[in-house]
C-alpha cells in the first residue's frame, strides 16, 4: 500500500518517521495551497497597465490588494448638484457684502458652494474658520487671512479646470475643487518648503544633498529639485551621455551631472507621488529619446508646468497673508504644491472621481453653465 521508498527506509530506520513526516507534510501542504490558488484565486496576482511596446518591460504592475483598497478619503467627499436657477433670483453680491468672486452666482448656490467648501476644508471648525466667530454678521470682513486665502484658492481652481484640461482632464473629465487637495483638513498634506541649503557647515553641491528630506524622498538625492523646477523653472536635464564635450558648466543651458542628480530627484518623487515608475512616462530602452515616450509623459510634461505656474502666480504671493505659523520653518516662505500635494500616492487624484460635475461655479472663470435635462 506505501511506497516502497518508505518501507525500505521504515526498514532500515524504523525510529527516524521524522524526516519522511516532514517530506509528506511539505508536498502535502504544497497541494493545497495550489487547489487553494485555483479555486479562490491569487490574492497577491497583479495586473499590469501597459505604457510601452510589448516585450520591453514598460508595464507598470500593480497587485490585486493595492488596486482593491480605495483611497480612503474618497468617503470623505460631499457633493451636491445644483439648484435650478431662476431668472429673479438675487444674485449673492446683491444679498451678502465683499463677494470678489463667485458673486454672480445665485443666493442658493452661493450658499451650497460654501457649505461645501466648508466640509471640504473645515469639516469641525464649519463657518468660522474662514469668517470668525462674530456670526453672519460679521461675514464680510476681510479680517481673517483664511478667507482672503480661500479667495484665491477659488480662484486658483477656475484657472486649474479652464486653461489645464489637458492634464486634469487627461482621460476623462474630473477636474478638481478644493477636496482635490484638502481631502478634510485645513492644511493639504504634501505641501512644502524651501529648505535648502541643509546646514551651515558645507558650501555648494553638498549641501544640497546626503540629507533625509520629504523633498528628497528620504533619499540622499539633493533636496532642492521641487524649488529649482517647480519654482525658479529651471530646464529639466541630464547632462551629455558623451565624456569630455566642449561645453562651459557655469553657462545655465548646459546640463552637467549636478542637474542630472537633480532630475532624477524629481523624477523619484513623481513616481511616489503618483506610485507608477519610470516606464510610466519613459520608454525602457531609450529614457532619453523624447520621441519614444508614452502619452503620460505629456499629461506629466504639463502637470511640472502647471504647478510652476501655481505656485508662481497663487502660492507664493500669500506670503504676507498668512500668519506665521503657516509660513515654513526655515524661510519662513509660502506654502506650494507639487505632484503629491493632489495624486497623494495614486495614479489619478481621488482615483479619478469626478469631482467638478456638480461644481460648475468651480470649472470657469466666467459664468457657470449648469445642466439641463
């Protein structure tokens, strides 16, 4: 009935069962967790979205307990749709004092802008973290920096859904409101600093890098890469792949390896930011060649331009608005954004919820143009 490799050894060993235990034991398991994989599944199994030509290993794979795990804060969104609009209706700037923006919407919809606004950014203070606590009479004071900041931030997201579509609205619409970044709190995660130099006690390259920085992603990578092209705009490089070129290294159009350290930098914290790699945006075999890149390079090419502008023209400006502990620990500069500031880890913001259907007030500049049916 067994075996004869078990008899003979049962023979000639009649005390050592272990060895021969273990051996059944481990094919024994083996079996089952091969019946278990094909009858519930591979828990671990990933798939993979292809951004490249087939057999170059430009895949970006993920598994099946990250893809199945939502982003948690999409429970946290609110939204509303509209309310129809009359033609008598009275418009907000006519009802309530000091509405700069979004004062040609009606009293109705004003109000469901803010509520919302409110739950997005302020969920616990309501109200009074934007207008004090004076109630509603009080309202039209500019006395608060977070009202006059919020002002701006409406203002940054109209640019952001009209002029940047093609990056927001890459694939589908979505656009992005207030929640894109605040998910909940009054302070988005992922904001930053200039912190650079790292200390006193070095000059030039090296203090800049070899530090454990967020900016640096945790790396030894230099820590200035967010402020050099997301800020000052600086050209995005790598220096000469041949040795010895005749080129001046103080002329701010050569690349040398210091800007190559730096983009590489960047590099690594887009591909946190969005958790993708390299072959997301770059073909494999020629990272180089912009003639082989994938469509995503483009939507990332405007996104670096977006926020350069962002934090140029909305951002930095709020300097002498905010109060001091909003300002950062070492310049005492301006809060700005980057990749992370809205992706927060993923692919797509919120995982490519669409959070401007029922905000047209937040996708324009001009008048809102509301669904009909």
């Amino acid at each position: 009935m067994l075996p004869k490799w078990f008899n003979d050894w049962n023979s000639e060993k009649p005390a050592d069962i272990y060895r021969p235990a273990i051996l059944i034991g481990t094919l024994g398991g083996a079996v089952l967790v091969v019946t278990l994989l094909v009858t519930w599944g591979q828990p671990f199994a990933t798939t993979s979205l292809q951004t490249g030509p087939r057999g170059t290993g430009m895949s970006v794979p993920e598994f099946n307990s990250v893809r199945t795990s939502p982003d948690p804060t999409v429970e946290l969104y609110y939204s509303e749709a509209p309310y129809e609009v009359a033609e008598d209706a009275p418009l907000a700037r006519d009802v309530y004092e000091n509405v700069q923006v979004l004062g040609g919407l009606t009293e109705d919809n004003f109000n469901r802008v803010m509520l919302a606004m409110t739950q997005w950014v302020a969920p616990d203070q309501g109200c009074a973290y934007c207008h004090g606590a004076g109630g509603p009479e009080t309202y039209g004071s500019d006395d608060n920096y977070a009202k006059v900041v919020s002002r701006r931030m409406i203002q940054m997201t109209q640019n952001i859904n009209e002029n940047w579509s093609g990056h927001v609205n890459a694939n589908e619409e979505v656009g992005v409101n207030c929640f894109t970044c605040h998910r909940g709190e009054n302070v988005p995660s992922d904001i930053w600093f200039r912190i650079t130099p790292l200390g006193d006690t070095m000059e030039g390259w090296g203090a800049v890098q070899n530090r454990v920085t967020m900016q640096s992603q945790y790396t030894s990578l230099p820590s200035d890469a967010l402020e050099t092209y997301l800020l000052d705009g600086e050209v995005i490089g790598v220096h000469d792949f041949e040795s010895h070129v005749d080129s001046d290294p103080s002329d701010p159009e050569t690349a040398t390896w210091q800007n190559a350290e730096r983009t590489y930098s960047l590099m690594n914290y887009m591909s946190n930011a969005q958790g993708v790699n390299c072959v997301f945006c770059h073909n494999s075999r020629a990272f180089n060649d912009g003639s082989q890149v994938t469509p995503q390079w483009a939507t990332a090419s405007l996104g670096i331009a977006m926020v350069l502008e962002l934090n140029n023209d909305y951002l930095v400006p709020l300097k002498d608005i905010y109060p001091e502990n909003r300002l950062g620990p070492v310049y005492a500069d301006a809060p700005k954004a980057a990749c992370k500031t809205c992706h927060k880890g993923y692919q797509r913001p919120l995982q490519g919820m669409n959070v401007i259907a029922d905000w047209p007030e937040l996708a324009t500049t001009g008048d809102p143009v509301y669904a009909t049916d």
